[in-house]
C-alpha cells in the first residue's frame, strides 16, 4: 500500500485531471480519495464510496471533513508541516452517511507540483471495524476469565504436562504465600505432599501428555512458603488447551473442617463421661443413644435400651395430661425443661430433673431429641425435710404482731407472716411470687428496693427505716429493719424484713410542720412535676401507640378491628396533645419556653394546614377558604411549630364552633422602614359567637365561655391562653372581635417578620415511599422489655438487624463487641443513665463516628440540651413509626421507592374503554357513598380496587385513576381526590347512557 502511494502521488502530478487516474483507483482494494489543498475531494474511488456509503456525486468538490470524526477532524495533520509524511497505519473513526461509526486504518501523503509546492493529498483507508469489534470481545472474555478465577472462593491452578504452573489465582497466593511469579517456577511436589500413587499417575501424564484424570477428589497436605503445613480438598480434572492436555486442580482449605471432626470426637468422649443421664431418640421417640451414666442409673444397657420408647421409665407418678403437654412442646421445636418420678429397671424409685432439646436439619426439620437429665433423688428427699421444718417456723412467725417477710434477691416475695397479709387484705399464698411494685404505688416500692439492694449488695443490715406504706387500710408509718438472707453456703439470697407500724407516733411528728412550708414546696415542684409528668405518661403512652401502630401493619384491611385501632392511636395522639398543653403552658409560666426561627416554605405550610382543614369543614358543610396575596413572600424565617400551634388551635376552634356559613383565613402583610413586614392571619368564622363579658376570660388558663358550652363542646380551655402567649413570644398581639350568634374573628399581627431566600426542603415523605434498609445493625438501649418490643414490632419489616441491652454498662460493652451502624439510646435507666453512655461512646476514637439518636419522654430543657451536646438525634416517646424510620434514614443507608407501583402489565393491549363486563351501576354507587362522606380511608380502598380492575381487564384509564387516587390520598391532597372522583363519575355515566 505504501509504494502505491508513492507511485500514484508522482503519477498523478503528470496526469491528474485524466479519466486514467479515475481508472487507476477504482482497480485499488483501499478505499483511496484525493482532495486539493482546502481539502475538498478531487477523485474517490468506488471501495471508498462503499465505505462511507455517499455517493460519487455527493462527495466530489466536498470537503472530505463531512465523514470524518473526531478526535480525526481535529487530529488532521494532511496539511499540517508539523506531521511528518507520510503518514502510515492510522487508526482513526469515520461516520458513514447513515450514522454509523467505522473504525479505519489509513495511510495519508501530501501531493507536491513539479516546484514541490504542496497542492493536495491522497488517503488509502480500510475498514476494520469488525476486526476491533472482535478483538474488543477477545478482550472482554479474557478480563471475564480472570476476574472469575481472582474472585473464587477456592484455589485455582493449572498445570502443564510438564508440571509447570500456568495459572495461580488470589486465593492460591493466599494459601500458600507464593506470589504468581513466584509459583512458575515451583515444581508440583514443593506445594503438595503427594503418595507414591499420585506421583506415578502424575508422572505418566507428563511422559505421554495424554488426560490425566477427571472429577477426582483427594484430601491431601499442602505446604505452605512459610513451610507449614494444612489439609486440603483437591479436586482434580484435565483440560485440552491448544491440543495438549492441561491438569486443572481445585483447591479448598479443610482446616476448619478437620477441627470440628476433632471437636465431634471429644464431645462423644465427654457424653459418655458425663455425670448426667443422656438420651437422644429419633423424631418418633424411639431410643437411638444412651451414655454410660444412664446405663448406670437405671440399670438398662445400651443395647436394651436401643429402640425402646422413654416411657419404659415411667413410674405412673405423673398423667397422660403431663407427657401429651411435654411431646406438643418438644414436636413444635421448643425446650421442655420439667422434673420427672421414673423407675429403674429393679423397680426403684428416682427423681429426674431434664432438659428435652429437638435437634433439626439444614432445612429446619426436627430429626431427632437430646434428653439431659440430672438425678435429684437426695435433693427431693431433703426438700421434703425443709418443707415440714419451714410449716412449723411460719406457724412460730404468724403469731408476731410485727410484719416479718423474706424476699429474694429479685424483688419477690418469697414468704411472709400473717399480720403481713391481714394489713394487705390478701391471702399470704397470693403474696408469694409477686414484687413490691405489684403491690405498691411505684415511687414506694422504689424506696423499698433501693433498700433491699443496698442490703444484698453490702451484706451489711440497715435498722430504724422510717418509711410510709400503702395499706388496704390506708397509707401507714412503719420503723423497719431489715438483714441479709444467707443460705447454708454463707451466700446472700435475699432479705428479711420486721417492720412495726408506728402511724400515730408520726402523724403527730407531722402535725407540727409549717402550712406554709408545704405550700412553697408544692408551688416550687409544680413546673418539675408536670414536665416529670410528660415522662411518666409518655412511657407508657409509647408502648399504647406503639404496639397499635404495629398492630394496625400485621391487620387485614376493611375490619372493624382495623377502625378499633385507629380510635387507639388516634386517641393515643389526643391524649398527648392535651400534655402538650399543658406543658407549654408549665414552660411559659416558668419562662423555659424558647422560640426557634427558622425559613420555612409560606405557600407549603398554608397548603398543609388547607388541605387538613378542608376535610373536616366539608365534613360539617361548611365552607372554609383560606386566601393569601401573590406578594407574600415564599419563605420567611419563623418558628414553624409555634406558628402551626396558633393557627391549629384558631382554626381548630372555629370548625368546633361553627355549625353553619363559612371559616375564612385571610393572611396579609405590612411593609415597614426596616426592610422587613408584619404578618398579619386573620380566622374568621360564622359560629355562635363569644359575649363581651368572656372575651378577656377566653385568653385564661382552664378558662371558657360558661359551663353550658363546656358541657356542649368540652375542653379544657387551655387552647387559646396558650395561643396568645405564643404569638406574645413571637414580637405579635392577638386581637379578637365577635359578636354573640353571629361569629367571631381572631387576628393575629407578627411584627418584623424577615423574608429570606427560598429553601429546599427536601425531606424523605414517608408516606410517599418504602423504605429499605440495607441489613444494618441496630443496636437498641432500653431497659423497658415493651418499649424494646415496641421499637422491635415498629421496625420489622425494614430488614434491620436488631440487637438489645437493657441498661448503659451494657450498651458500651456491645457497641465496643458488635460496631452497630447505628445506636437507639434510652436515657433514663438503672445503673448507667444514656446520656453517660453515651459520653463514653463518643470519647472513643473507633466509636465515635457510630450515630446516637436518643429516646426520651423527658420535656426538661437540661435534658434535651444535654442530648443534643452527647447524641446525634432524638426521638420523643411515644415514638411514630414514621418519625423513626424517617430519623433512621438520615443515617443508615437505605432505598426508596414508590408506595403506588403499578403491576406488569397483561400481555392484551391497554384501552381507555370501560369494558362492558364492568358493573357500572355498582361502581356509581360506589363512587356516591365516596362524594357523600369523603373519608381518606375509604378513598384509598376504592383506589386499590380500581388498580385491580385496570390490570384485570388492561383498562389504561382505570389503572391511571387508581395510581393518581393513590398520590392523592398518601399527600392529603383533598382537591384533587374530589375532582378525580367527579371525573370518573361523570365517564361512568356516559357509559351507563350508551
């Protein structure tokens, strides 16, 4: 190719512009053009047109730059004086007149005229795209082959037939610690310890070069660079690679394996060396294995005992009832754990205390049962004699006047005396077992506790403890003292108390405290105690919520119990909302409440409040409006949840006392000197009115308008006392205007108001999607066992790996042994509080970077700010699965997807027709009871059922309706629902009418 340019540049100086030289390309192989010196194309022979599928006329006169691609187009040295000539191998992209890319390679010369003078070039080109196609693919599988065998889990090599190593993967390298090039030139025998057999075979392979074996399995010892040795499993075949065969040998490390071999044997060793009765039986019951201890013991051998059923040790003690319980235990893969009275094989007697196991398969199946059974013979004999000792101690300790019980060391009442059970009104059998805070007021039985620990701790007794008890006759004084419970080894297993009631001794002891005193306490306490009051009812209120909200997720839907669930939370939140009142009230009595500013979305945060408003007011037949000038700005800096709160409770008030007309919120602004505005919202209503005496006493705590009206509409009158304390917080006033029958208006002035630039508030709307967690660790503090639960039941289907402590030691120990991904900490717990925890945890350089969000009933500002300095989040109780699944996903890594997901569709085409199989008439009966009570669960329902329908029957506008509903119920989006349905109303009518 090269001479033929050559040739042809020099020929085509004497000749150019003759039919010859048209002649002379055409009979080239290459595709070949020539251009002059602005590179348009003068000649182009019939390969080139081919390649580059233009015409002849399309092409001549052209510039040549029309099928050339970049980097090329920029890249051209033709022209260029730079680029030395000629240019030679190329390889470059061409674009062919219908688009497609082609790859070439081209040889490029400048034509000179007889003065040397450069007045054109000439380019050969062929096509090679099919060559690098192929040679991309060759690529491709190599990279494939290697990243297969890099990443296998075993050793991987091959060997030649002369023994040489070819092929040496990751995991090799490993095993043996020689690196690739290393393992080249290492013969066979310096990785393997190879028996005579295998060194002859393999010999014969490298003499004849023929296969060598395949599908073989041995267990061999390898050697490692290091010297030492390990067992392997090799599996060996032979491959024909290039017409020679090649030994392929798959190698996996059996250590473990070997050692749990070993293990097995040591711990049959240590079965039949056992000190207790072992049994293990087949699924059915029938005896398989016994060890020497129960040969012993009952006097059957092995050998009679195999295939025998257990019950030949069945004495009669115990009833069918008994032993039909034990197998439905043990059958459904439960422990059973019980005492047994069997008999030997000479008819003897004998007590068994057992532990029955089931023992089941890779896929979960029961195959067998483990009996361990310990002889209590001598235990029982004795515990017969300590019963008949301790009937006549406690007849000795009945007769005492004094209060004389004996708890362990976990709190329950083991025994107590008479006159114990007569002040308790109860029976001394019902006593036992129970705990003080079973029978005390929480805050006493924790004073008792406290005591008894402090006893079993030291070891040391505690005398003259004055302390109050809560009686069936009424709270008493008791001087108590109370002594370590030591058993026949010195150790302490409990507390023994001896109080005597000394009521009349300290009521007049109380008689003389200062009436004044008492009152400055309880003012001084009240603030404490409605904050402490948040937290002892928002615990229990997080297991109530909690558990129905879990509750709801595992119920079908369309049940009455589903409505019954939803009265709970709904409830539930009500409940809190009333504490919440009552707090905020507490906080700005006490001047602990602070407001927060913050840029918020104005046109958001109006749309939310219309669209919750709107349901309820449509629901009376009223007509509520909310209108908001084009010159507000979008976002302004406010406290969002106070401002929330105030126009919640206005409008809130007026849907309550509104029965007829309208509500209308009117929002306007009044620009001021300082760049900034006052906001002005105004609730206006059409209700029944507030008289001119109530108007001042409105705006007072637990105040209201008069008894009947309580009565009517209830309350607890805190609403509006809050409201005008807030907007006061806020730089605002609220002014009121009414008129008694006729209606009333609220409006509220913020002053100052800030405008800033809009914010994006991008935030995961859990209603709108699914969230998955990527089967990250949770570590859950909580010392409650329910609110563990509750967490656990909220996050269970989020394939999150959830493990618990239950008190702050315990929860530094397993953050340091587990490395959780994330920590959901209690803070109020017994021997290490949470925040502690997490101190420690933070100081830690390698568990620092683990997120710690916090729960916590508490309203104490100390408390939170204190969370906020040591915790990352935090959650208040009672915690919504919604707000702790969203918290999570601010740390964990997680997926999200649409709630609504429309299912694959049929193979018929989709149609916007109604079919006529679908029963129009019920659908419109549907769609009405829908129009007449528009309830966001009975939306959703018909929604799903539409989405059915449209699958079923491939209806396009069906399945577009029921998604779009879907949307609408999940963001509350009241108006568009109502035309949807109006929609879809009026289409099934015209159906109806054809």
């Amino acid at each position: 190719m090269e001479n033929i340019i050559g040739k042809y540049t020099c020929l085509f100086n004497e000749i150019s512009g003759n039919s010859f030289s048209e002649t002379l390309l055409d009979l080239i192989p290459s595709g070949v053009f020539v251009v002059d010196i602005n590179k348009n194309v003068q000649l182009i022979n019939k390969r080139a047109l081919e390649i580059i599928g233009y015409t002849q006329a399309e092409i001549i006169g052209n510039s040549c730059l029309i099928f050339a691609n970049s980097p090329c187009r920029e890249e051209c040295g033709l022209m260029n004086p730079n680029f030395k000539k000629p240019i030679f191998n190329k390889i470059c992209t061409i674009i062919s007149k219908n688009g497609e890319a082609k790859t070439i390679r081209k040889n490029v010369n400048c034509i000179l005229d007889k003065d040397g003078k450069i007045v054109g070039g000439i380019e050969s080109f062929e096509d090679i795209s099919a060559q690098q196609e192929l040679e991309n693919k060759f690529n491709e599988n190599e990279e494939i082959l290697k990243n297969i065998t890099s990443s296998a889990h075993d050793a991987i090599i091959v060997i030649d037939r002369y023994g040489k190593i070819i092929l040496w993967n990751n995991k090799a390298e490993k095993y043996f610690g020689y690196t690739f090039q290393e393992a080249l030139s290492l013969p066979i025998n310096k990785i393997f310890l190879f028996s005579r057999a295998h060194l002859s075979a393999f010999a014969e392979f490298k003499r004849n070069g023929e296969k060598y074996t395949d599908g073989l399995n041995y267990e061999l010892t390898a050697l490692r660079k290091d010297s030492s040795t390990f067992p392997v499993e090799i599996s060996m075949s032979s491959v024909n690679i290039k017409n020679k065969w090649h030994v392929v040998a798959i190698i996996r490390d059996i250590s473990e394996r070997i050692e749990r071999q070993d293990e097995l044997k040591k711990l049959t060793k240590a079965l039949e060396n056992a000190s207790s009765s072992i049994v293990v039986t087949d699924k059915e019951g029938n005896i398989e294995y016994v060890n020497t201890y129960f040969e012993k013991l009952t006097g059957y051998t092995k050998e009679e005992a195999k295939g025998k059923n257990p019950r030949i040790l069945k004495s009669g003690y115990s009833n069918d009832e008994f032993y039909k319980n034990l197998w439905n235990t043990v059958i459904k893969g439960d422990d059973w754990k019980g005492e047994f009275k069997n008999i030997k094989k000479n008819g003897d007697i004998y007590w068994e205390n057992a532990s029955i196991t089931s023992i089941k398969n890779d896929k979960n199946e029961i195959t067998h049962f483990i009996a361990v059974k310990e002889d209590i013979t001598e235990r029982k004999k004795n515990e017969q004699i300590l019963s008949q000792l301790q009937e006549e101690l406690q007849v000795i300790i009945d007769n005492i006047p004094a209060l004389i019980y004996y708890k362990d060391t976990e709190n329950r009442f083991v025994r107590a005396n008479k006159a114990f059970a007569d002040i308790m009104h109860v029976k001394k059998e019902e006593l036992e077992g129970k705990s003080s805070f079973e029978l005390f007021p929480k805050e006493q039985a924790e004073l008792y506790w406290k005591d008894d620990k402090e006893v079993i701790e030291t070891g040391v007794g505690k005398t003259t403890i004055i302390e109050q008890m809560n009686s069936a006759i009424g709270t008493r004084w008791m001087e108590t003292d109370k002594i370590p419970y030591r058993n026949s080894n010195g150790e302490i297993v409990g507390v023994i108390g001896f109080s005597v009631d000394i009521t009349d001794r300290k009521l007049n002891d109380e008689a003389l405290k200062d009436a004044v005193e008492k009152a400055n306490a309880a003012n001084k306490s009240k603030s404490e105690f409605l904050a402490n009051m948040s937290h002892e009812i928002r615990t229990p209120m997080n297991a109530v919520i909690g558990f129905a909200q879990i509750l709801k997720k595992r119920l079908p839907e369309n049940t009455n119990v589903d409505d019954y669930v939803n009265g709970i939370i709904n409830s539930g939140n009500s409940l809190l909302s009333l504490i919440n009142d009552i707090l905020d009230l507490s906080k700005i009595e006490s001047n602990k409440m602070e407001i927060h500013y913050e840029p918020i979305m104005v046109y958001d945060f109006i749309n939310n409040i219309e669209q919750i408003f709107k349901l309820r007011c449509e629901s009376k037949g009223i007509t509520f409006i909310i209108n908001i000038p084009s010159s507000f700005p979008e976002s302004i800096l406010i406290d969002e949840t106070r401002l929330r709160q105030v126009l919640f409770n206005l409008i809130g008030n007026a849907v309550k006392f509104t029965h007829t007309g309208s509500i209308q919120v009117d929002i306007s602004i009044t620009e001021n000197k300082q760049s900034k505005f006052d906001a002005i919202f105004e609730v206006r209503d059409t209700g029944i009115g507030i008289s001119l005496d109530d108007s001042e006493r409105i705006f007072q705590a637990f105040q209201q308008q008069s008894n009947a009206i309580t009565k009517q509409y209830g309350g607890t009158g805190l609403g509006l006392a809050i409201t005008k304390r807030l907007v006061e917080m806020m730089n605002g006033e609220i002014m009121l205007k009414s008129v008694l029958g006729k209606g009333s208006s609220f409006k509220v002035k913020l002053k100052n108001i800030q405008a800033v630039k809009s914010v994006n508030q991008s935030k995961i709307n859990f209603h709108d999607f699914v969230i998955r967690f990527e089967n990250q660790k949770i570590l859950l503090v909580e010392d409650s066992t329910v609110n563990r639960e509750v967490v656990k039941g909220l996050l269970e289907n989020y394939n999150l790996n959830i493990i618990e402590a239950v008190n702050g030691i315990e929860a530094v120990e397993k953050t340091i042994a587990e490395n959780p991904d994330l920590i959901l900490m209690d803070i109020h717990m017994p021997e290490k509080d949470g925040i502690t925890a997490s101190k420690e945890i933070k100081i830690s350089h390698k568990l620092n970077q683990i997120p710690i969000i916090a729960l916590t009933a508490s309203s104490f500002k100390n408390e939170i700010d204190s969370i906020n300095e040591n915790c990352d989040g935090f959650l208040k109780k009672p915690i919504m699965e919604q707000d702790l699944v969203t918290e999570l996903a601010r740390f964990l890594n997680h997926s999200k997807k649409d709630k609504i997901q429309t299912k694959e569709k049929t193979h018929q085409p989709l149609h916007d027709s109604i079919p006529k199989e679908l029963d129009v008439t019920s659908l419109l009966k549907t769609v009405t009871e829908i129009k007449s009570r528009l309830s966001i669960n009975k939306v959703k329902q018909f929604s799903d059922e539409i989405l059915k329908l449209g699958h079923l029957h491939s209806v396009n506008c069906l399945i577009e309706l029921g998604t779009q509903l879907s949307l609408a119920c999940n963001s509350i989006n009241i108006l568009q629902i109502k035309q949807l349905v109006s929609d879809f109303e009026k289409k099934l009518n015209q159906k109806l009418n054809e």
